[in-house]
C-alpha cells in the first residue's frame, strides 16, 4: 500500500513539475504589453538620470526609476527635432522625406500609421491618449482621444471616434492636461481594454512645451531654490559659425531665440506669465535699432538674463513634475493589477531642448541639448536592471524594435533599425550603425530664427552643414513656400557654413574645430559618410535643385 501511495506521490509531483513547466513556457512566449510614454519637449538635462546641472534638484524619481528598472539610452537621437516630424518618424519608421513629413504642417494619413497597423497584425489592442500633432485622424488605432493641434494646458478638449467626420467629436474636461492625459490612460485600462489581448498603449503629454502652464498644485514647487545655469548662457566661445552668428556676429540678434536679451525678435523676457507680473525690461521694439550690433552682456544683462532663466526653468520643472507624478499613477496600476511583468515601459520626449545653454531656447538645433532624447526601457523578463547603454538610437529605431518585441518582423519599408538585441543583452551588435543622421528644414521659421541644416553624429564627433536657403526656391517669384508654418518678418537665406565638433573633447560644443588642420583627414571622413548616409537613405535633395547647388558649391569650403 505504501508503495503504490509513494507511486501516486511521485505521479503527481512529474505532473506537477511539468504543469509548471508549460505554465513557464506558456508565460515566456506571451507577448508583453508595450506602454510607450512620451512627453512633448522633455529633455535630458529634465531627467535626473540624466545626471545634468540640473539633476540634483530630483526632478523626475518616477522616471528616473524606469531607468534604473531597465536601460538608459545616453546617445538617443532626433532625426528632425521639431514635434510633428518627430512623431511622424516615430510612427513610421522612416526618415523626413521618406514618411513626407518634413515640418509643422505635414500630416501622417492612416496608411502611414505603420505602428498601430503592424502591431495589430500580431494580435494587438492600440490605443493612443494626448498628444497627436499630425493633422488627419489617428484611424489605425483601435481607441483615440487626442488634443487638437497642440491641445490646452487647462480645461483641454479631446478628438474621440464618433458619428460625425474626423474633428467634430469632441469631449471637453476640465483640469490640467497631464492629469488628463493620464485620467484617459487609466480609463482604457480599467474599462476599456480586453483583457484577453495584450496591448500597445501610448499616453501622449503636452507637458513641459512651452509656455509651461503648471497645475497650480506646483506654485510652490522650487519657488526658494536656486537653478544652476550654463556658463554658455553668458559667454559662448566659439560654438557656432558664419551660419548662426554672421560675419562679426552680426546676426545674433536675429538668430535662435534666447534667454537673454539678445534676441530681439523672440527672447524669454517677453513672455506673459498668466500668475505673475512678468514684464520685459524695456521695449523690445525699441531695440531693433541695434539689430546688427552685437550683443553686451554687461551686468545689468545678466541680471536680467538670470532673472528669466531661473523663472522660465522653474515653470519648465514644474510641468515635467506634473509629467512624473503622472506616469507614477499609471506605473502604480500596473503594478496593482499585476500587468508589470509583462508589460515593456518606454519613456521618452519627442526631442531635447535648450535650456539656457548657447543662450537657445526651443529645439530645432543640432546642438546636443536639442538633438538628443531621453530613452529609459524597462521590461523585467527581458532587461537586466541598472544598465547604461552608448549605443547610437535614433527614434526611426523606436517601431521596429516594438514590432520585434511583440514577436512581428520589421517591415523592409522601415529605415530604422529594431535594438531588441541590445535590450535582450545590453551589448551593441557588431553591425550597429555607426552614425545617425539629422535634418532640420523649417529655415528662419516661427521667429526662433533657426537656419538650415543637415548633418552627422557619430559617437565621436558630431558635422554640421548649414545651407542657408528655403527648402523652396524663393529666388523664384512664382514659388510656394509654407508660410503659415514659416512665415516672418525676418525670413531670409543666411550665410553658409560648416561646424565640427570633438564631442570627447568639447562635449558642450563651445569650440567649432571646422577649420583646425589637426581634424583634416576626420572630416574628410566625416563628409564621406555623411554623403553615403544622405544616399542610402533618400535624403538627398533632388527635389530641391537650388539647395543641391548650394552644397555643391560649398562642400569643399
């Protein structure tokens, strides 16, 4: 009798173990979930784990604790860093000209949502809650409920699926927009999601864009700290060129919106806080007498140039604190609800952006403050926990490595590259790409004045060539252009130039070593990728022959 009972024991341990061994595997091959949070302009100099000037004021705990979950990305790059384009490249995987979203006003058609549409292939629910920012319906997401345009910082409508045409279904509600957004989120999951399929999700924040309309919650928020600023605020060096200084710096005036003063088309002193008597220091009008003059930052510009800057990052701060408050409550039901495991959290923004460093403000630069991306991943069945990685990404990257994670293939379609592999082993494949191209088109646009330019990052060293023209050719009367996206007094063709910078050596890129003889032969090497990259990925300028002109003309300055 004992032993048959032994036998019985032993029967129903083997199934036991092998019930569980089905269970495991069973587990391993379900695909996660993938929660992509963006917000819109959060830089890396906002994130603590970023380990800027600024990370000692703990800015982000909830995001820092993403990446010290998972994976930091510390080269994560834009390949047009303006909103619209961005998230156009992000959707599709492709660059500028291949998706046809150049700038502001280009828009994304539901054939060209290639994420939602692949990733339901696979069996997936896709929903998309804020931020849209591409003009024609999000039609290839299951579930939508996303700002007009830009959206509201306070008492925000939304665009919802409804009877009447695309547009005219709204809601309004009422509140701060990041709470919003993350309210939407929660909804889905709780109500509206089927359990039974797993899901791409992707809360979508306005916050920290400009003009940095915090809750009210937050007034008091880094009201008594002090905010520590960019030497290059003050004293520039030798960052930039002819293209973005002129001959005896002569366009600083015009050129890149700025903290201080020395813009006088668009600086921050002219900014209107809604809470706060914020008024400039003199009329700007006045100063377009001195639009040619450089620019004096004596002691009293400084004192004014410290006064904006420490009010205009406080109010940004605010807003990406309202931003990680938020993804913590998102981060907290998923916990609740035992969905982490299995669940893939990316964090990122839609590009960087400057905060006081060269005296910029906004994106739209080359310049590492604006070009580079946060990019934190956890994903605890897959990612090991505390890791750095250097590996060139660029956000063309960011849907096929989705696609791959939830088990698909990347369509040949895509230019980007899936880094599932580096998630799955923290090392960079031998045939990782060595660079990552950037364009930015919208020349002299929307009075922050910034040129054209395209150029490349390596993980060295980063050239830039400002070609200093229309992306149409207004030396043609008969010629169209996108004045509602571009259009201002100061549109111009400014000068041409090039600018290299030793990003080991000159990581703040306060130095353009374009014309040091010691870098000859690296940017002779330089100028032969980026023509090959320009080449294999169909950006080159065949459709704009006045702009080809230009760089032939100058590819050898």
């Amino acid at each position: 009798m004992n032993h048959i009972y032994k036998l019985v024991v032993v029967g129903i341990s083997l199934i036991s173990v092998a019930c569980a061994k089905v269970e495991k595997n069973k587990q391993a091959q379900t695909p996660p979930n993938i929660v992509y949070i963006m917000a819109d302009d959060h830089t890396t100099q906002g994130i603590g784990m970023y380990e800027s000037r600024l990370a000692g004021l703990n800015p982000s705990p909830t995001i820092d604790k993403i990446g010290k979950s998972g994976i930091v990305f510390d080269r994560c790059y834009v390949t047009n860093s303006i909103c619209t384009p961005s998230r156009a490249a992000i959707l599709t995987g492709q660059y500028s000209q291949a998706n046809g979203v150049i700038d502001l006003e280009g828009s994304l058609p539901p054939e060209k949502q290639y994420l939602p549409t692949e990733i339901k292939k696979l069996g997936y629910q896709t929903a998309i809650v804020g931020k849209w920012h591409l003009e024609e319906e999000p039609e290839a997401f299951d579930y939508y409920c996303v700002f007009p345009v830009q959206g509201k910082y306070f008492d925000p409508e939304f665009r919802v699926r409804g009877p009447k045409p695309w547009g005219q279904n709204v809601i309004k509600r009422k509140g701060h927009s990041s709470d919003n957004v993350a309210d939407l989120t929660l909804d889905w999951l709780k109500n509206k999601r089927d359990p039974n399929k797993p899901f791409l999700l992707m809360p979508q924040f306005k916050a920290p864009h400009d003009d940095f309309e915090f809750a009210p919650r937050y007034k008091e928020y880094l009201e008594d700290k002090w905010i520590p600023e960019p030497a290059s605020m003050y004293y520039n060096a030798n960052n930039g060129s002819v293209a973005t200084r002129g001959k005896n710096d002569s366009l600083t005036r015009v050129i890149g919106s700025s903290v201080s003063r020395r813009n006088i088309v668009r600086h921050k002193g002219m900014s209107t806080w809604k809470d706060k008597d914020w008024k400039d220091f003199g009329n700007a009008q006045a100063l377009k007498a001195d639009a040619y003059k450089p620019f004096n930052h004596n002691n009293l510009e400084k004192a004014h140039t410290s006064r904006t800057y420490q009010e205009f990052v406080k109010r940004y701060l605010r807003c990406v604190k309202g931003v990680d408050d938020n993804v913590k409550r998102i981060m907290d039901y998923l916990k609740a609800e035992g969905l982490l495991e299995n669940t893939v959290v990316i964090y990122t923004g839609d590009q960087g952006f400057m905060l006081g460093e060269h005296d910029y403000v906004d994106k739209r630069w080359m310049y590492e403050e604006s070009m580079r991306m946060p990019l934190l991943i956890q994903y605890p069945k897959m990612i090991t926990p505390g890791q750095r990685n250097g590996a060139l990404i660029n956000n063309t990257d960011f849907t096929p490595t989705m696609l791959e994670l939830a088990g698909g293939k990347v369509p040949s379609y895509m230019q980007g590259k899936s880094f599932k592999s580096i998630l799955a082993t923290g090392k960079e494949p031998e045939n990782w790409r060595d660079a990552t191209y950037y364009r930015y088109w919208m020349h002299m646009a929307h009075r922050h004045a910034n040129p054209a330019h395209f150029g490349i990052r390596t993980k060295d060293y980063k050239l830039i060539f400002y070609y200093g023209k229309y992306w149409v050719d207004t030396d043609n009367p008969e010629a169209e252009w996108n004045k509602k996206s571009w259009g201002n007094d100061f549109t111009r063709h400014t000068p041409v130039a090039w600018e290299f910078y030793d990003m080991n050596k000159d990581p703040k890129e306060m130095n353009n070593a374009y014309n040091d003889p010691t870098y000859a032969s690296i940017i002779k090497d330089m100028k032969a990728k980026l023509k090959a990259t320009r080449a294999e990925l169909n950006e080159e300028d065949t459709k704009y022959p006045h702009i080809q002109k230009v760089i032939d003309a100058h590819w050898n300055d």
